[in-house]
C-alpha cells in the first residue's frame, strides 16, 4: 500500500487505518459521529494527500482541458476554481474533478485518488492539442481544514486575507514560514474552511503547526468514515457509488456542469446536449428514511408492492438528523420530491420519501 507523508502522525494520534484507494489511511479517530459534529461545530483536520495532482500547462493548456472537462473554463479567471467531470466518449463519467485557473496557460487537475493512473491515461490519450503534462499526485501533499472554526485557526499561520477567499476561489501565499502554499475553499463538508496543497517535505511542519494554532479551538484529525457522512448530509457526489462510467452527469444531477454554450465543444456534448432535451429515464436523488433503517449501497429500492425501481447509491445515518439518508437512482417516474418509495433492507420493504438535497443547509 502507497502511504501519505502524514501516514506516521495518523498512528500516532491512534487512527484506525484501512486500505483506500490502494493508499493506507485512517478511517476514523475518535469515532465517526465525533468526528462529523467536530466539523459541523468547531474544526477538524482531514488528509487528502492520496488526491491526484495534473498540471496542464502551455499555450495549448486551455484546449485540452476545455475538451476533457464538461464545465466551461472560459469563464474562469486566475485564482478561480471549478467543479467539473471527465466524460468518457459514451455518456458515462471517466472522474470528476477539480480545475484550478493559475492563468490562462497554467491549471492544477485535481482527480480521485482511485482513478489517478486512470485519469491520467485519458487525459494524455485526449492531448491532441499538445498542451504540457505533468502528473505531480506523488509530491503534493493536501490537508483539508474544515468546519466554523478553521477561519481562526489559519489566520494564526498566515498573513492571506483568508476571508477574501471566496467559495470556490484560492491565492498562493505564504503559510506556517513557507511560500507558495496553495491555500482554496473548495470543501467537501458543507461546513467551510480551506485546503492547503504543498510540497510532501513540508508536511510535518505544516500539519504540527495546524494542530498547535488549532489546540484552543480543540482541533481535531478526521478520517475517511465522516469524511463520507459530512459529504453525504450535503448531497455530493462520491465516484465509484453514485457517479461512474455507467452513469451520466445529466443522470446524476449534474447537469449544472455540463455547459453547451458556445464553442465548448468537450467529449460527449452531442449525447449530453440529446439526453438534457429529451430526458432520461433515471436519475439519482436523495431520500431520507421514514422507517428506521440505514441504507446502504447496493440496497434495491422498491414500490410499494416491491417492484425494483432503483438503487441504493450512498446511505448512512445522519449525526444531524438522526435518521438514515441516502442517494439512489430511481425511474423517472419515482423521482419527483415528495414521492414514498422502499428500501429493501433484509428482505423487508422500509418507507422513505425522495427529498431536495442538502439533506443539511450548509453553514
């Protein structure tokens, strides 16, 4: 198993580690549902190191990824970031991703750790424009400092005016003593913060600095477990459950990016644009349970008299709500909010409704 440069001080602090993504990592601390309400209600550290890193550089730079990617990079200027997917030439999704706009000749992919050889394969297989590659997932080590209480923490280690860094934006600045770090707010929680990409040499200083700033706020390590129930309460999407290269981005929500304007003529804009037109004939949507119960991936989701219309894609108990939540593709006909479905759970048939996601209002 690959390890992160973090892998000794997750050990240390007592992190249950398991394999993920062929890297080892931690699962869980103190707990998953400690962990989850540390972010919801103050500040916790998670690693994302085991993340892939792409530069696309060059004059040619803004072709490819305008041509991989289904959002639309025109509209970026530096400094800003993006949500984005990589279709796969039949409807489906190789990853999604990050795109960070350095400059118009210089972005930062930020892919799956589980895709990242595969990223890469498509990417440098798409190059056909001859833009700059270079895979530099195995040098960045990413630390995500998430939660109301990150603000504070970071502005001890930093001279950035943190709260100019908007949803979705980042600067490079110096950070704990070192320049060049990284510094954007692009959280996977729902509950603000920042992520901070550096080179992997100065991880330890880096992350003991985060801990010591961060001891008055009771900062703590978050693993994988509540990584995915605080994704999860926020309705983002996890590949390899609800999004793959079976599934499309009009299918699974995510038709927000997927842009068909103008000249952005990216892989699968004719098939995309047919399916927004015409409709599918599923889509993934939340539900929350009305019967007690958790879904799990892979669980049937039923009608009333049993009949499989879906399936599970992502379920969990909220530690907010206090009831299990889940996402699922169900036929369009069950799909409207409001609609009761089941869940076949052990063979019985558990009562939940399709809801709007967030399960949780961001804070």
């Amino acid at each position: 198993m690959k390890t992160t440069a973090f892998n000794q001080l997750h050990k240390n602090a007592g992190g249950k580690m398991v394999e993920f993504a062929g890297y080892e990592m931690p699962v869980e601390f103190s707990g998953i549902k400690d962990e989850h309400m540390t972010v919801r209600n103050g500040v916790g550290v998670f690693d994302v190191s085991h993340m892939g890193e792409f530069w696309v550089k060059g004059p040619h730079a803004a072709d490819l990824v305008q041509y991989v990617t289904s959002n639309d990079i025109s509209v970026l200027t530096p400094g800003q970031a993006q949500y984005s997917c990589f279709p796969n030439g039949h409807g489906g999704i190789v990853d999604d991703l990050l795109v960070y706009c350095f400059s118009p000749e210089k972005y930062l992919l930020v892919v799956n750790a589980a895709n990242i050889e595969k990223d890469w394969n498509w990417v440098v297989s798409q190059n056909k424009f001859g833009a700059e590659l270079e895979n530099a997932s195995d040098q960045i080590s990413q630390l995500a400092i998430q939660g109301p209480k990150a603000l504070p923490v970071l502005r001890k280690l930093t001279d950035v005016e943190l709260t100019k860094i908007r949803y979705y934006t980042f600067v490079t600045g110096k950070f704990g003593g070192f320049d060049d770090v990284i510094i954007s707010a692009t959280g996977y929680t729902g509950s603000g913060g920042f992520e901070l990409y550096f080179p992997n040499e100065l991880a330890d200083q880096i992350y003991q600095a985060i801990f010591e700033a961060g001891a008055e706020f009771d900062i703590k390590p978050i693993g994988l477990g509540a990584r995915d129930t605080l994704r999860l309460e926020m309705g983002f999407c996890l590949y390899g459950n609800d999004i793959d290269d079976t599934t499309s981005p009009i299918e699974a929500g995510l038709g927000w990016i997927t842009k068909f304007n103008g000249n952005n003529n990216f892989i699968d804009k004719a098939l995309l644009h047919m399916q927004k037109n015409e409709g599918v004939s599923r889509k993934l949507r939340g539900f929350e349970m009305i019967d007690r119960g958790i879904p799990r991936h892979g669980y049937e989701l039923a009608d009333e008299a049993g009949n499989t219309i879906g399936v599970v894609t992502s379920g969990t108990q909220s530690p907010m709500l206090n009831k299990g939540i889940g996402m699922g593709y169900v036929a369009i006909a069950w799909s409207a909010i409001g609609t009761e479905v089941y869940v076949k759970v052990r063979n019985k048939l558990l009562k939940a409704k399709i809801v709007k996601i967030p399960f949780v209002s961001p804070q």
